[in-house]
C-alpha cells in the first residue's frame, strides 16, 4: 500500500550561476517541477518549493579569470538574471537563494564536520598538476598542452575543443596553466572521500528493490553504476573559491562542488523556515517521516541525486532519503545538441525580448514536447504549429466562442440552464471524470499525458459548440441556446482550473475574465463553477496567432550563431580522398545489438561494449564516454565493423572491432544506430 505523507518537498536542481538559464534548463527541469508544485498547491497539500543557485566550483572561476573579475561578482551578476528568469516564466519557488549565503557555509561545512567526526571519510594521497609560481593545484579545465590526436597547441585538459576528443591531463604534450602559461609539475596531495562502496548493498536494496516504480532511465541509470561497483569520490579538492574545509591543516581546500550542491536545498530551506516560522521547522520538512522528498533534475544529475546524495544522508543518519526523481532526458535545439560555450540556445532572458508575453507558449511547448523518457528537439516551426494548431485553434477559439456568444447574446451574465439533451450529458459525461484522469497522471510525474488530457477539454467544448451552432440556433430556438452557452461556460471554467500548474499566466487572464475568484483542484469536473445570473467581465483573446516572420527572425538567429561557429573552425571536417568501391568493400560493417555497456576504470573517455553480432558476443572499446552514459546504450542496435584488427590498450582490455559514431558541428558525437529492429549481425552494404 502506498504510504501517504503529512508533506512535500520539492527541490529542483541548482544552475549554476556562471551564465543565464536556457530552454533545456526549463524543458529538462523547472516547467515540470513547478507544474507538480501548482498542482499539489490546488490539492490544498502542504509542499514547499526549493530552489538556489549553484555559485562554487570551476566554471565560476573560469568565467571570472576570463571577465578579469572575481567569482563573487560573476555569480552576483548571474544569480540575479537567472532568478529573475524563473520569475518571468511562473517558476513558483518558496525560496530561491544562494550556496554563497552564510546559512549555507554554515550548514555544508557542519554537515562535512559530522561526517569526518564519525569516520565517515577515508584520506586518499594522489599526484595532481601544480603550477609553483602560484602555489595551486590546476582543475583540467585549467591546464593546457598539445592534443595528442590533432596536435591543437590550445587543447584543455578534459577536451580538444578542435577535434572533439575527450582527453585527461595526462594525455596532453606540455602541459601549461591555461590562465598565464606557466610549467606544470607533479605534487603530492591528500583528500578526503566518501567511500561509495560501503553504501553498494545498501543501495542495490534501497534503489534496484525498493523503488522500482522510479522512471525506467533514472532505474537505468542507477543500475549501470551499481552494476559497474562503486568506488571512493573525493568530496574535498584544492581551490580557493568554495567552503572551506573545517579541519585542522586543510588550508587552501574546499569542499568539492558536488558535495556542498545538494546540502543547498537544505540550508535554503533553512533560510526560508527560519523567515517564515509559520512554515515549522527546516528539520520537520527533512527529517520527520512523514515528509516526502521529491528531486526534480536532469539526467546529468542522476547519480548525484540517487546515488551519492542519498549515500551522504545515509552516511549522516538523521535525513528522509527520496521518495522519487523523475529526471528527464535533454532536450536539443533544431536537431543539435544545446551548446553554452557555442551559443547554441535559445536564452530564456531573451526569448520575452524576442516574444513579449508569450511565457505560457514556451511553457506549453515545452511541457507538449517534455524529453520526458528520450531526448526529444525543439524546433521554431514546432512552436509556431504548437501554439497556431493548438492554443489559438482549439483553446483559445472555444473559450473566445463561449465569452463572446455570452457578451453577444446575454451581456456577459451566465445564462439559466435549461432541460438536458441526450447530447448535453453527453458531454458533460466525458468532463466528469477529468480530476481523477489528471491526478493519475500527475502523480505519476507524466505531464506530458497530462497536459493532453486538460487539452482534450477544450476539444470536447470546441466540438460541443460547433455541433450545437448557438449562433444558428439563437434565431429558432433561444432557450436552447441559454442551456449551450450555460455548459460550454462550465467548461470554460474548468479550464481555468486545469490548466492551471501548464499555463498561469493565461490561467489568471482567463479567471479574470470569467470573475472566478476562487477555484481548488477538487471543483474540477464540476457543472456549476459558474452560477446563473454571474456578471462576467469583457473578453479578450487568450493567445494570438504567431506569423512566419516573426519565426523566421527566430530561425535566422540561429543560422548566424551557425555561421559564426563555422568561421570560428566549428564546421564538417572536408571530404577524403576518393576510394575504389573494392576498398570500401573490404570493410564488413555489421548491426549488432548492445548487451553490455560500462566504463573502463581510470580511462574516463573510454565505455567498453558487450556487443551479440549474431556469431559470438564480442568487445568493443570507443571514446564516446564524454556523450552517453552506459545505460543508454543497452539494448539498441548500433552499426560498427567486425574486421577491424584488434586494438590492445594499455590496460591490457582489447578492442574487436569500431562502432561506427558521427561528430556534428559542434562536436559531439552520436553513436549509429538504425531506425527498425534487424537480427544481430545483419550486414550493411
């Protein structure tokens, strides 16, 4: 049986505040974290909304060496724009603060302290890259040298921005700070971690046992790691920008970003109770039993929310774990991957310069296409079609309908509801029942189906009036006609309500136009929302028609971001030399389908395939490590050539063959794959 809890809180992942917020942000996390928020408010359900900016770590530090500012200033500048931001679009927080708040500091570094006093760490020494002019230890971003593949003088010490390939700072030719182009030399320096593999069986049990009903990639994804076996994670690292490590002799070390992050959603709870003390205690929401806990992130953030942020409650025994995370896939922008550093994005702070008041559009939009189980595109064509085809033709033209014919034929008064026929309930019947349709999606975190089923309301009206033809029917029959408009007014109201958590901002213009004062989740499905005799207000339309210029100018944007990236070297490598088709044929390139898929230790470019190739089960080693994680390979079939020589690595793991990938533009890479199911080891010729 389903536990039921008193309360639930509700955090969503933390941005980093080194650059505003874009699409994907708010596809892959803040538009359904708030649409569950709005819902279980309607519910009258006691949840608090998290939200902050995430203001230590490397980018922050990049950013600022890079404006020639400090990293205070950068992420002062950026928390302000990007919680401006979520203001704009109805991102509803309870609180939306800072881990650069002293709430915070004080927090995450007692929290760091408990579990060093309760031996929760182990202290590990390793060599790292150390610049002796300014006495730091270099992050990879931070150091530079020649890619061993290309030669690229420039190439970063995690990436060749160049070639695309994934790279440590080992592999790099004379490596150099990045910032003033000093040598680089080996030091000796301890860290403390949190031994993730202590925490193995409980996690099998507590994840792969326990939560079974989490969404098939995040259950995916969990398992891959645990399946692999977790290893030791540093949660300290040597930098000058963070929290600082509260033991004895561990200057100039901070807490890692990943570990001092998600303490954020409880120190700005913290913050936010102790403002409000009618809200109760910041430890009633975390630690009583009987509140919920729900993260809202993107799949990037999977294992740190399922994995080692719950190993860290765990570790210090007095927090609720998750009750679920209903992560979602990325979205991408016109058929490529979205792209800070190449600007390949559509900024949610410009996006009102470019469509003023169009905030419930977007959120549409993106909710209809939510990358909920797969990565999914969002293109301006789409959103144009989305909003023409769907908003304004079938919401917006049955709710103009019923306010205007009420205008029209009553001045604006709800007309009395005459006798029933077999087609009134009829439709009545098939909006009945639409609070329990939505609730068993929302609840089940399935937005997308949901926003259909509030959509499929504004069918059912448009349908209704169409068929009935008030404005045909006023002339023959006029009491007929005040039984029409009286229903099709209800389903207008209803409306309000249910579209409500999608679109607030058309949901208020609409209850204003309908003098609804008052509304709850459980009036939904009701006939009588709005009495006869009640005076409305003046009707204005909800949502207009979006032309084709206004789109192009949208589309043409993006086509100068693409030139400009070419003209700065990111463009299609050129054509090789011709072959003779009997050289291409000596190439045996097969379908095989992924049985196995998981990184290879201490080589982080590096997944190591178990692929059926309908002979034998085969190994193949690729460099794709950077773009996929292991699960998401399982079980497609993908194209790669079985007569490759062996390949033997270091490590002594040997590679069978090459799994045939394509690098775009701005490269990244995506594995081949083919559009319908064959048998293992089907030849491609």
């Amino acid at each position: 049986m389903e536990k039921k809890f008193k309360r639930t809180l509700v955090t969503s992942a933390l941005p980093y505040a080194n650059g505003p917020v874009h699409i994907g942000h708010l596809a892959g996390v803040y538009v359904p974290a708030d649409i569950y928020v709005r819902y279980l408010r309607l519910k009258g359900e006691d949840v608090l909304f998290i939200g902050g900016s995430d203001e230590h770590g490397v980018p922050v530090t990049i950013r600022a060496k890079k404006e020639g500012c400090t990293p205070q200033d950068v992420v002062d500048r950026y928390h302000k724009l990007i919680k401006q931001s979520f203001e704009d679009f109805g991102i509803s927080f309870d609180v939306y603060s800072r881990t650069t708040s002293a709430i915070h500091h004080k927090l995450a570094s007692d929290f760091f302290r408990k579990l060093y006093d309760d031996g929760k760490f182990v202290e590990i020494e390793s060599e790292q890259y150390y610049d002796e002019e300014t006495h730091e230890f270099l992050t990879d971003r931070n150091i530079k040298g020649e890619c061993p593949h290309c030669h690229n003088a420039d190439a970063y010490g995690d990436q060749c921005e160049k070639c695309g390939s994934t790279l440590s700072p080992d592999e790099l030719i004379n490596p150099v700070n990045a910032i003033n182009g000093n040598p680089l030399v080996k030091h000796k320096t301890s860290h403390w971690y949190l031994p993730l593999d202590q925490y193995q069986q409980w996690l099998e049990q507590w994840i792969l046992e326990d939560h079974k009903e989490w969404r098939p990639n995040v259950y995916g994804q969990c398992k891959s790691w645990l399946d692999a076996g977790l290893k030791p994670r540093a949660v300290t690292r040597d930098l000058d920008w963070g929290i600082p490590v509260p033991v004895e002799g561990a200057e100039g070390k901070v807490l890692y970003v990943w570990f001092d992050a998600p303490i954020g959603y409880i120190s700005n709870t913290k913050e936010l109770c102790d403002q409000h003390p009618e809200l109760g205690s910041w430890e009633t929401w975390w630690k009583d039993p009987e509140s919920r806990l729900i993260h809202f992130i993107g799949k990037d953030n999977i294992v740190f929310h399922c994995i080692v942020f719950p190993s860290m409650l765990k570790a210090h025994g007095d927090y609720n774990l998750p009750d679920n995370v209903p992560a979602n896939e990325f979205l991408n922008l016109e058929n490529g991957k979205i792209s800070t550093s190449r600007n390949w994005a559509v900024w949610l702070n410009e996006y009102l310069v470019d469509m003023p008041g169009k905030q419930d559009v977007l959120r549409y939009v993106l909710t209809a296409n939510a990358p909920e189980t797969k990565d999914n595109d969002f293109t301006w064509k789409d959103y144009q079609a989305r909003n023409n085809n769907e908003l304004v033709a079938v919401y917006g033209n049955f709710v103009n309908r019923a306010l205007q014919l009420t205008q029209k034929y009553y001045g604006g008064i709800v007309p009395e509801c005459g006798e029933l026929t077999d087609t009134d309930k009829a439709t009545l019947a098939e909006f009945k029942d639409v609070k329990e349709r939505l609730e068993a999606l929302l609840d089940s975190f399935k937005f997308r189906e949901a926003l259909k089923e509030a959509m499929n309301l504004a069918r059912i009206g448009n349908k209704y009036i169409a068929d009935e033809e008030p404005w045909k029917v006023v002339k023959t029959d006029p009491e007929r006609v005040k039984t029409v408009i009286y229903i099709s007014l209800q389903l207008t109201a209803n409306l309000a309500i249910a579209f409500e958590p999608f679109l607030p901002f058309s949901s208020q213009r609409l209850r204003e136009m309908i003098c609804m004062e008052t509304f709850a989740w459980n009036e939904l499905g009701s006939t009588e929302l709005l009495p006869a005799g009640k005076q409305l207000a003046k009707p204005s339309l909800l949502f207009e028609k979006i032309e084709d210029d206004v789109i192009q100018a949208q589309i043409d944007k993006l086509e100068a971001t693409k030139k400009a990236n070419e003209e700065a070297g990111y463009t299609a490598a050129p054509v090789k030399e011709n072959i003779s088709y009997d050289d291409f044929s000596k190439l045996d390139i097969r379908v095989g389908t992924v049985l196995e898929c998981e990184r290879v230790p201490k080589m982080k470019k590096l997944l190591q395939f178990r692929i059926d190739d309908g002979l034998q089960k085969r190994t193949i080693v690729s460099g794709i490590a950077q773009f996929y994680e292991p699960e998401q390979l399982v079980g497609k079939q993908v194209l790669f050539i079985a007569n490759l020589a062996p390949r033997q690595f270091k490590n002594g793991l040997v590679s069978e063959g090459m799994i045939l990938s394509a690098e775009d533009w701005d490269g990244n890479i995506s594995v081949t794959t083919i559009d319908r199911e064959v048998k293992p080891g089907s030849c491609i010729s």
